[in-house]
C-alpha cells in the first residue's frame, strides 16, 4: 500500500469543522457559528448540553457558552474543557475563568451559582489564538461529561434494532462489534496473543474467491452468520479488489487488470451486493471500507508529479478507479444496513495543502458518480498504516526559537502531525467539497501504538526544532512515507465507538499480525507482485524522500501470517497489553 507524502510551502490555515449529532455517540454540531456539544458517559449522574459560538477575527475571538442544566438542580457549578490549540483567554463575563495551559476551568459567580433542572446560563469570554482556532471537543459539568441527556448510558448487551430503512448516525454507538474467528484463532494461537484475540477486525475481501472462501476458509455468508450468532450489531468488510489496484505498489496488487472493470461490477461487487441484501442481515450494520489506497494515488502518483507511476497514469486515464468505487457505492449504498466508508489515506499522505484539497473535490466527485453523496456514509484514515493517533509532545503550533514545527524534516510542511487532527481537518475540507456535515471518521489504531522502550517520555529538548520534534515523536519511522511492516511498531488503541467528538470509532482494519509484504520475490497465485519498500535493506525512492525502507526481515506474503511482528506488535502496545 503506497505511502506517498509532498511537500509543499504553506498556503492556508484549517477552518473550524462540522460533525452531526447522534444519540449515543460523541458529536459536535457547528451551525450560523453555534457548536453543539454530546457525548457518552457511562453512568453519567448529571446532564447537560452546551452551546458554544465563537466570533473570531486575525489574532482573537470572542464567546459565549450556554450552560444548560438538564439533571438535578445544581447549588453551584463548574465547567472545564480543553482549547485543541494555543488559545488564550484574556477575560470572561457572567462567571470566574481561569486557565492552566490548555484546559479552562469556569465557576458560577456569587449570583448565579443556582441552576434549576432545563435552566441555563451564559458565561463568555473574550481570548487570543494564533493557527487554528478549533472549537472544544468536550465539556464537562461538576467533573461530568455533558451527554445532552441524563443517566446512564451504557451500551446494551443485545444486539440494536433499527428502524427499516434509517441508518443511523454512527453505526458502532451501543454495538457489538464482530470477532472474525479465523484471525482469532491465529491471535490465540501466539504466546500471549490470548490477550487480544477477542477484539474486532476487519474482515478482507480482496478477491473473488474471498466471497465464497479462500482455501476452506470462510467467505461472506459464512462470517456473516457467525456474526448474528456471536449477537454482534456491527461487521467490518473491506472490499478491495478494484482493476489495477494500488497502482503505485506491488505488494498489494491486485488479480483484475487495469481494464477489467465489468468483471469488478459482474462478478465481486454484485455477488457481494446480493449476499448483503438477504433479510436475514438486515438488522446486522455493515461497515464497508471502500477501495483503500486507490482514489489518493491519482492525487499524489500522477504525472507530472516527481512520484509519477506509469500504472497510475494509466488508471488516471482509464478512469476505472472512479467508475469501479462509484459503482461500488451505487450497489451497496442502495442497502438500508450497509454503511459505507471511503479511504483518505493519513496524513503522511494527503495532509499538504496541494493534496487534501484535490482529494477531497475527487471524493466528492467520485460520489456524485454514484448517483447520491448519501451513499457515503464517512471516511477511514490511517487504514493499514502507523501514524500515531494522537502526538502528545508536540502539535503543529509548536516553534523553537521562533521556527514552526512545520518546518522540520519530520513534518516537512505538512499541516498535521498525526491522525486525529488530520482526520478532523480531512472532514471539514470534505463538508466544503459538498458532503453533509453528519459525515463521520474512522482511524485505524491496529498498529499505531508505538510503544516499548524507544517510546519518548516527554517533548524533545529545544536545541533545534529537528530536535524538538525527532526527540518528541511517538511515531519512530524513518520517515513518514513508509508503510510496509514498520520495526519498533506496536498495537494502538483498542477499537471503540465514539472516542471522541467527530470520530466515529478507532478500528482495528488491518489485522494485526497479517504482513503488509514480502521481504523479498515470492512466486504466488494471487497477483501479488514483491515492493522494495518490504526489503530492509531498499535504501528508499523519492516517495519516502530516499531513506530506508524501514520494513522487518522475512516478511511473507501481503495478507499472510506474519508471527514475528505479531510479537513485536504486542511488545510494543500503547497503551500496554495486561
């Protein structure tokens, strides 16, 4: 799977993002200025809502946060959130403000202190920023998460009922999650794999054969009735089997030829699309992640960009790529239960300003295709891959002796130093390319952790910012460009619905212990052809600006059972396995 990133001087900064409410899942609504701010706490005591507007000019905003009390009435209050930012509040009006670093904690005044039961009020401030001025993704009232409701909120232990014909806003909120028993088994199968068998990955179909079964293994129908008998609510499908595929790799290459799309439509999709409409599935949620690695290469490995593939180009030209995934969406998207995500790569990808812009308007377009843009129910970062979720000793709006972040060889101009922010800036820029801002992200943490002992403690000392940033860093690559088998790479956070405002989930896509390719020429049956990037000793291309490859030794196969880095991945877990 190709990792391809660009540099670029910059040329424009973030705007404020949009994400559309949910019950049961966090959310934030953006609005005419106005954010409204949910979320779920398990076992929340009290309630409440909040209704953050912001006015903003060069270097400073104003806003008013409306409190509304939906639990108990209250005889005094306090709330508390984190600026994403380096904003800074400089006064405040209808309560006392105070703030340490990011994290603003407000108290009622002596006059306002009583909040009955629906009651609200409205402190506000006025503060400076610099960069991005993002809104809060979470309040909290007296050490509680505002929910927008009261009472508990854990999920149910039977599998969700929902109405015919209405998906729901995000399909993991209160859901079991399938656990693919052939994965489990080999996860079971490890010393210690014991400790993470039972978590949810994807389930791959990457050929025709898939659908019915590879070698006596499973097909669709089969994991999909496994999936009601384990009461799961959700199954997780990547279908990958486009014409030409990967252009710009060739260890993830595919059996169709470049110019083989009615076999695409005729025999993977439709026989897909059939099994998925049987009755018998429909109060089954199925999460389809579409394409991955696919749509971003005709962005990045086109002419005449220095990274160019000849295979891309020919896809470009063909425009198979965008036939095939329109097609695809058309299909599935025409099932009531079936919620279809769109891969954007990461951010070591697609986040300069000359890719996130011409990725997004091809999404979109590649949606009109399809015949509705609702056929995109959201978008996946990060699939395959192991940028960090979260950098936490550095963000893009660090400077070393006056000297951004952005301008170091790690971050190389780009505007996001990992995936979270990424994928938040990646769905505001896809709201303004004509999606609906209920749209939501998944992150792929299968193999992000970064853990064990090269893990930093602490931001990196600031005699330079090459310094500042390499000795702060989570993420331990050589270089962000590549992908195939990371060394020192470990198991990310465990998949979970809602972690935070404008995620749908973190997911395990990948499963962890299937290589990403060979070390070296295998001769096999299933199109796969052998990368450099998967040999430890390829001292790299201008894809990953000619650095070492970075990939482990005696890797089979893309797909195969990989028990070495399997190791490695649990070795190296973040956060740490029991």
């Amino acid at each position: 799977m190709t990792r391809v990133p660009k540099s670029s001087p910059p040329k424009s900064s973030r705007r404020p993002w949009l994400r559309a409410a949910a019950a049961g899942a966090a959310s934030l609504l953006f609005a005419g200025g106005a954010v409204a701010l949910t979320s779920t706490q398990a076992g929340a005591a009290a309630g409440c809502k909040v209704d953050y507007t912001a006015n903003q000019w060069n270097t400073g905003f104003t806003a008013e946060v409306k409190l509304t009390n939906l639990g108990d009435a209250l005889s005094g209050w306090t709330l508390e959130w984190d600026f994403a930012g380096n904003q800074q509040v400089t006064s405040g009006w209808n309560a006392t403000f105070s703030q340490s670093g990011k994290h603003v904690t407000v108290k009622n005044a002596d006059w306002n202190g009583t909040l009955a039961t629906g009651a609200s009020i409205s402190p506000g401030f006025q503060a400076t920023y610099s960069g991005t001025n993002d809104k809060p993704a979470q309040f909290k009232l007296n050490g509680v998460v505002c929910t927008g409701s009261t009472g508990p909120t854990d999920p149910p232990t039977d599998p969700p009922t929902d109405p015919p014909g209405n998906r729901v806003d995000n399909p993991y909120a209160g859901a079991k999650v399938y656990v693919n028993p052939e994965w489990a088994a080999k996860a079971t199968a490890e010393p210690g794999g014991s400790r993470i068998a039972n978590q949810p990955t994807g389930v791959w179909l990457d050929r025709i054969a898939a659908i019915q079964g590879v070698n006596g293994g499973m097909g669709l129908r089969a994991h999909l009735d496994r999936a009601l008998t384990q009461g799961a609510g959700v199954i997780q499908l990547v279908v990958y089997n486009l014409p030409g595929r990967d252009c710009a790799a060739l260890a993830s290459n595919g059996e169709l030829k470049a110019d083989e799309l009615d076999k695409y439509k005729t025999q993977f999709i439709d026989p897909i699309s059939t099994i998925l409409k049987d009755a018998k599935y429909a109060n089954l949620r199925v999460v389809t992640v579409v394409e991955i690695d696919s749509l971003p290469n005709l962005v990045t490995n086109v002419s005449p960009r220095p990274t160019f593939t000849p295979n891309c180009d020919t896809m470009k030209a063909n425009g198979n790529y965008q036939k095939g995934i329109a097609y695809a969406l058309n299909k599935l998207g025409a099932i009531p239960n079936v919620y279809n995500y769109i891969d954007v790569g990461h951010h070591g990808w697609l986040g300069w300003d000359d890719n996130l812009g011409p990725s997004a308007e091809l999404l979109a377009q590649v949606a009109r295709d399809s015949g509705a843009m609702t056929n995109v129910h959201g978008f996946i970062t990060n699939t395959a891959n192991y940028g960090a979720t979260k950098e936490p000793y550095f963000t893009i709006n660090d400077s070393v002796g006056g000297t951004s972040v952005r301008q170091s060889k790690w971050v190389d101009w780009n505007r996001y130093v990992d995936e979270t922010s990424y994928a938040l800036g990646m769905r505001q820029r896809l709201v303004q390319a004509g999606f609906g801002d209920g749209i939501g992200m998944l992150i792929d943490t299968s193999r992000n952790g970064w853990g064990g002992a090269a893990r930093p403690t602490g931001p990196g000392p600031q005699t330079s910012v090459d310094d500042y940033v390499n000795g702060g860093r989570t993420d331990r690559r050589i270089h962000l460009g590549n992908w195939c088998n990371q060394s020192g790479a470990g198991l990310g956070e465990r998949p979970k619905a809602a972690p935070e405002a404008g995620i749908d989930a973190y997911v395990w896509i990948k499963p962890p212990g299937e290589s990403d390719g060979s070390s070296k020429e295998i001769p096999n049956d299933e199109g796969k052809g052998f990368d450099r990037m998967c040999d430890p000793t390829y001292p790299g291309n201008p894809r990953n600006n000619n650095n070492m490859s970075g990939a482990l030794p005696d890797a089979p196969l893309s797909g195969h059972w990989f028990s070495a880095q399997f190791q490695e991945l649990m070795r190296n877990a973040r956060p740490a396995l029991g």
